[in-house]
C-alpha cells in the first residue's frame, strides 16, 4: 500500500549575476510587501477591523499601480502573493492564540525567501527555470529527486555565508519494501561514524586531515584580525563556509549511510542520546558526534517511517560496553582507552561492535 508524503529537498545553486539580480530584487519586495501588508494589518486591528487575504491582495494590486511602487510589477506576482499568503497564516495563528503578533522583517536579520508555486516556474526534463529568467537555474544535485518528482512549491534563499539554495517541495509516493529477516544494532561513535553489529565500520567523513587543517587556519585567520574590522567580517565568513561545507558534506553522507541500513534491514537499533550522554567522558563528547548522531537518528526515523521498517530506540540505561555480547558477562570496568578486550569466554571484541551487538539485543527485547 503506498503512501503519499510530502518532502522538501534542498540544493545549492550558482545563479548568473542577472539572475542574483532578479532574485536579490525580489527578495527586496517580498519584505517590502510583507511590511506594508503587515502595517495596514495593523491599523485596521487597532480600529478592531480584520483583514482578508483578498483585501490585502487588492491592495498589492494598487501599489503596483502606483507611481512611488509600481517597480514591484517588475519581478514575479507569485512570491509577493506567496508573502501575503504568510502573514495571513502567521494572523491566523495569532487570533488563534497559537503565535505572538507578527513583526516585520528586518533587512539585516530576516532571510526573506522567495517562494514559486506551480504557476510561477518551469520544470522540464529536471531543469528549473523561474518567471523572469530565460535560463534554468544551476543546481548542485546532491541528490537526486525522487523518480517522476513532480515540484509544486520552489523557494529560493541566500543564507549568512552568501550561498543560494533552492527548496524544492515534491509530493513523493513512499511504497513499504518488501520484509527482510535481518536486523541490525548502530553504535555511534567519533573514530568511526557509525559501527555495526555486523563488525562494520563506516568511517566519519567531513574530519578527514584536510578539513580540519582548513577549519584550524580559518579560526586562526579570525582570530588575528581585530575586533569590528572589514577584515574581521570577511574571516567569520570563511570560517562559517568551511563549516557549512563540512556540515553539508556530513549530511549527504548520513543520507547514504541511512538509506542503506533501513533497505538492508527489518529493524535498526540505536542507543537514545541521554542515554549515550551518561556514559560519555568529557574529552569525546564534542559538539560534532552530538549532531551527526541527531541527524543519524532523524534520518533513520522518518526513512524507517517511509519504508515500513522499525527503528528501535533503546532509552534504558545498560552497560553496552561493558556486557560480553557472546556469554553476557559484565566486567568490572572499561576505560575508553580500551579499544579491544577478551571476554573470560575467550571471544576477543571489539569495544565498539561489541557495543553495538548489545544495543541490538537490547533493541530486540524491547520490541
Ligand atoms: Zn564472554
């Protein structure tokens, strides 16, 4: 039985210098719309009247008729009325008592994206062109979009390092994969990525010698320059790229790692974070495990969800690496120095596997 859900993926894209063009000016007047929509909102409210969408549309359309606003009729209707649709829903959800009051958007601190539906751009054989540009726009495909993807909504962002990305919303049909016998237990770790019960390994990317070289001279570039400088700005910048590719780089890996683990497997078992957190010394618990382990999880959750596959969370403290998965002796004591032990038993772990085939027993008795 399928499943329609809907999903939105996100790219990198280089625009032409005419296209940031067109795009940084309609950026401009969504949040010029967005504001004077928002202000006239507002003196209605305060004489007690409420605003429809559609009064709020004609007056868009007045503005653009007027001479002090008549350059908003040069970009795309369809992200301006997309603006009004927002601030429409974020009243709805004020009257509603679910949101505070809308506030306006702040050149410096709103990203104010650009938002095309169905009407307002071309998607032919997997290129995207939006109204007013000639050309389809360069996409970075890290992905691919699922099979037959039809896009309903594209939103397109510039964010604090100066990169573009386009969101792309496509309704995907999701059809359970057919049952397997195999299960597998996940432990998370930061010499390697992931480790498997199997005795799989998989390697973390995004630290390898080069990245962390790059990231240690842009923090050292950063911190040389002086306080409130051209040159300071410039720095943060870099330093906040070469995390951004790291973090993206990361991202897609996780993606491939996860999808291969719910295709391969009936059901996957990983440790709950607070429960990791308990066990953690000070010196491994670095921010970056933290996070890939967040997106592992999420990754495996919502991909489980969608291919009718079960993902096990075992929220019970217990000594997972201190347990022989073999003979389920518990030793006394197991610094993290310890990489590979013998078990009384005499079967010889590995810390870490041995971690992840208890995760995975656990994981089953749980379920
Ligand atoms: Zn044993």
């Amino acid at each position: 039985m399928a499943r329609i859900v809907k999903r939105a993926y996100t790219y990198r894209f280089y625009p032409t210098s005419g296209q940031a063009d067109e795009l940084v000016r309609t950026f401009g007047c969504v949040r010029l719309v967005y504001n004077k929509a928002l202000e006239e909102r507002t003196r209605a409210y305060a004489e007690g009247r409420r605003v429809s969408y559609g009064e709020s549309s004609a007056m868009l359309t007045g503005w653009k008729c007027s001479d002090a606003l008549g350059f908003l009729s040069a970009v795309s209707s369809v992200p301006l009325q997309q603006a009004l649709r927002h601030l429409q829903a974020a009243f709805a959800n004020f009257f509603a008592k679910r949101a505070k009051y809308p506030v306006f958007k702040s050149r410096k601190k709103a990203r104010a994206p650009a938002e095309y539906t169905r009407s307002a751009f071309r998607w032919r054989e997997g290129r995207l062109t939006l109204a007013k540009m000639d050309a389809p726009l360069a996409i970075v495909w890290s992905r691919p979009l699922p099979e037959g993807a039809e896009p309903s909504t594209v939103t397109v962002s510039r964010d604090a390092a100066g990169r573009w990305f386009v969101s792309i919303l496509v309704e995907n049909e999701i059809i359970p994969l057919p049952p397997v016998a195999a299960s597998v237990g996940v432990d998370v770790g930061i010499a390697a990525l992931v480790t498997l019960s199997t005795g799989e390994k998989i390697a973390n990317p995004g630290h390898g010698r080069r990245e962390r070289r790059r990231l240690a001279g842009a923090q050292r570039a950063l911190a040389r320059k002086a306080k409130g400088s051209a040159n300071r700005g410039k720095a943060r910048l870099r330093v906040a790229r070469v995390y951004a590719r790291i973090a993206d780089r990361r991202r897609d890996y996780l993606h491939k790692v996860t999808t291969r683990l719910v295709r391969e497997n009936q059901a996957v078992a990983v440790e709950d974070l607070a429960v990791r957190n308990l066990v953690k010394n000070g010196k491994l618990a670095n921010a970056i495990s933290d996070a890939s382990w967040r997106e592992l999880r999420s990754m495996l959750e919502y991909k489980a969800q969608g291919y009718g596959r079960t993902l096990v969370v075992v929220d019970r403290w217990f000594p997972s690496s201190k347990l022989c998965s073999a003979c389920g002796t518990r030793q006394e004591a197991m610094p993290l120095s310890v990489r590979a032990w013998e078990c009384a038993c005499g079967v010889v772990h590995d810390r870490d596997v041995n971690a992840a085939k208890n995760v995975l027993a656990a994981g089953l008795a749980e379920s």
